[in-house]
C-alpha cells in the first residue's frame, strides 16, 4: 500500500481546501478515512471489505457520504482544479459500465444511464491538464458521442481558467 499512500505535503494541501469550506474541522483520523476513500476508489471493493487500516469501514462510509452530500469533495475537486497547468489540454471520453441493478427507481434527477445490447453504461467526458491531471468532466449516457459534450468541456475550462 505504500505506493498509493499521500505524501505529506499532498495531504496538507488537502486539508487546507477542506477546511477552506468551513464545513470540515482538523481531526487526526480524517486522513486515514481519506485513504480509505480513495483506495476504494482505485480498487472498486465493496466498503465492507475496506481494510481495517483505514478504521471502521462504516465511519469511512458515512464520512464519505456526507462530504459528498455537503459539497466538500466537488468544492475540493474545482479548488485542485484551478491549480491545473493549461499549457496542453486534452479531451477524451471513457465508457463505463454500470452495475445491472445501477437504474433503480425511477427518480426525478437524470443517473446518466445509457441502454443499450451492451447493457448499462455510463460516459465520462473528461478535460485533462498537460500532466493528465482531471479538470473538468461531464457525465452522458454511454452511446453518446464525444463532440456533443466538447462545448460544455470548453466552457467549464474557461471559468475554472479565469
């Protein structure tokens, strides 16, 4: 796991966004909880099997949930974003497959769900900095093409450059 832990200097800077929200207070165990979050984030397991290294799986869960209810983990994505280097930009786009139980419900919000024989997917419409570094995304149904979602990439480029 070493190789995916934040460095110091990467984890402060973190928490000063964090902070910056008034929305969140300095705690030891909130950066274990962050690992915790971004490393299943890279490996995809269920919360449950979260390791106990990151302490409860269910505190990591709830703490999760209500940083993204609360706006914290968008505002420290559009914070970290507007430190990007614009000196190359790139556009792609990614398809990804979602669970078959993923629709659910119908609800009143737009999931983003394409059908199709493939099954349920998802697009990822994503700007990158000259380090690959994510600066803005859009999310589509998966049959959509890339071109349709290249002006609002743009556009989310030009506020979050100004």
């Amino acid at each position: 796991m070493p190789r995916t832990i934040l460095t110091d200097i990467r984890w402060e800077l973190l928490l000063q966004v964090m902070k910056s929200t008034g929305r969140i207070y300095d705690k030891t165990e909130h950066r274990m909880t962050f690992e915790g979050i971004l490393y299943r984030m890279r490996t995809g397991i269920p919360w449950r099997d979260l390791p106990s290294e990151f302490g409860e799986w269910s505190t990591v869960y709830r703490r999760f949930n209500l940083w993204s209810k609360k706006g914290i983990l968008d505002n420290l994505f559009k914070s970290l974003s507007s430190m990007a280097d614009f000196e190359w930009v790139f556009l792609d786009g990614s398809i990804v497959r979602a669970h078959q139980h993923s629709t659910g419900a119908a609800t009143e919000s737009s999931e983003q769900i394409g059908k199709s024989r493939g099954g349920n997917s998802t697009k990822i419409h994503l700007a990158v900095d000259s380090g690959g570094l994510p600066i803005c995304f859009d999310l589509s149904e998966g049959q959509r093409h890339d071109v349709v979602h290249a002006n609002s990439l743009v556009e989310q480029l030009d506020e979050v450059n100004t």
